[in-house]
C-alpha cells in the first residue's frame, strides 16, 4: 500500500506503478490519497488505512515543507511505514530527474515545474509526456527519493 500526501503524489505513484508493476507482475499495490495537510497528516491516514491489514509494505510518500520533523520520522518508523521525503516537495525531485536543480521554494518549483512542463505536477499528462520508465531509470543515481522509491517496489 502507497499513500501519496496529495493529487500530485498519487499520479506519480500511479505512474510508477503502471511502469514498474505491470498486471500480472505477481505484485500489488494500493495507492491511497493521503488528502493533504502535511506530513503528520499524511502519517496518521497511513496509520490509520493500514489498520488490520496485512500489506507487505506500507509507503507515505510525502512533503517535508509542513508538519514533518524527527517525531513523524519515529512515529512511521514504530509503524514500520517506509517513508518517502520530497524535500521540500514532490515538484523539487521530478525537476532534478530532468537535471534540473534550482534551489527554490515550494512555490517556486511548483511555478518552475509548470513553466518548463505546460502543466502542473496534478496533471496525469506530465508524467505521460515527461516521466517515461527510461528517464527514470536514468535518474535513480543523481535522484534519491526516486531511487528509494523504486527500491522499495522492487522485490
């Protein structure tokens, strides 16, 4: 199960999922809307989706601008939720897969990723047309949150 902090977060990991996990792959996986609101926010509905269910992992995938610090790193941890930190947020990491690494804020690289993709990161087309399996690939070295990411999907 992957809960992704926003619209955004679930279109990549539903993205990554139709890339690496195709049907009959022998693996499965849910992705939730985490609905927003920071970090904490994110962890608690992770918490709380996965109650009682038997997931062999459970993702967040989620900003570190709002409400994320040591104790929501220790609370996914008790949780065994592996977390995946966009720094500041998710617009930062899909601009450095494009070698692109501005030194912005969240805003900022909210705007830089419209400008340079004609569409913002909550479009499924952005992916579509700029985030193919290849330029993936080809990131993981240089893009640590893409390659904890996918080396959490891979079995």
């Amino acid at each position: 199960m992957a809960v992704g902090e926003g619209k955004s977060e679930v279109l990549l990991l539903n993205h990554v999922k139709q890339l690496y996990l195709p049907r009959k792959c022998g693996i499965t996986l849910k992705v939730v809307d985490g609905l927003g609101k920071g970090g904490s926010a994110v962890l608690t509905r992770t918490i709380r989706v996965s109650a009682g269910l038997d997931f062999n992992r459970k993702i967040a995938l989620l900003d570190t601008d709002t409400d994320w610090d040591a104790t929501q790193r220790e609370r996914a941890r008790e949780g065994e939720i592996e977390v995946v930190e966009s720094t500041p947020c998710l617009e930062a990491w899909l601009l450095a897969i494009h070698g692109v690494n501005p030194v912005l804020s969240s805003q900022g690289f909210k705007e830089e990723f419209a400008r340079r993709f004609g569409a913002r990161a909550d479009d499924p087309k952005a992916y579509e047309r700029h985030f193919a399996r290849e330029r993936l690939d080809g990131a993981r070295a240089t893009v640590p949150p893409l390659d904890q990411l996918l080396n959490i999907l891979e079995v």
